[in-house]
C-alpha cells in the first residue's frame, strides 16, 4: 500500500491503464456522490467487502478511497495481504476530492 495525496493520486489514476477505482464508503455515502467509475465495496460490511474483493483481479492497480482516508488505508492492507499486488491510498480521502463526482 502506497499513501499517496490528492493530487499525486489523481494524476497516477489518469496515466493508469491497468487501474481500478474503489470506494470503501457504506452505500449512503456512496449515493450521495463518488468519483465516476469507483466501484463499490462498503468495508463497514466485513463478509460483503471480502466477498466483492475476491472477485476482483489482483494484478491490477487498485486506486482506494473513502470519506477521510481511515477506512481505505483499512481496505488497503486487508487487499494487500489477500494478495493484491498493487493498492494506492487516497489521504484525506472523498472529502478532499476536489475532482468531477457522479451523483
């Protein structure tokens, strides 16, 4: 896991072709707006988050975001030790995002 700020997060996530968008928020904060094309994966629901993890492609770049960059960096070494190979934390997470949102 890498802790990265804002802006170098954002800019690694554009140049990022092997790169997925993952928001660990609950569903409420997710519909209340996230970054377009994050998937969701509410670390707040252990059994659910495990289970939508391991659906996923380990070898990619996985970009983790959640409201204030706690929960993600949570995320981040969960994935880590299931094997991921690459996961990038969002400091201060959704709530300094100053990019587009999808609401």
């Amino acid at each position: 896991m890498k802790n990265l700020d804002q802006e170098t997060w954002r800019n690694q996530l554009a140049k990022d072709e092997n790169a997925v968008l993952l928001d660990v928020r609950t569903p409420e904060e997710y519909e209340e707006g996230y970054i377009p094309g994050a998937i969701l994966a509410n670390i707040q629901e252990p059994q659910d988050f495990m289970n939508n993890t391991q659906e996923l492609d380990k070898s990619k770049n996985f970009y983790v975001y959640c409201k204030a960059g706690g929960r993600s960096a949570q995320a981040c070494q969960i994935m880590d030790q299931l094997g991921f190979s690459s996961t990038f934390n969002l400091e201060g997470g959704f709530s300094v995002w100053e990019g587009e949102v999808t609401k």
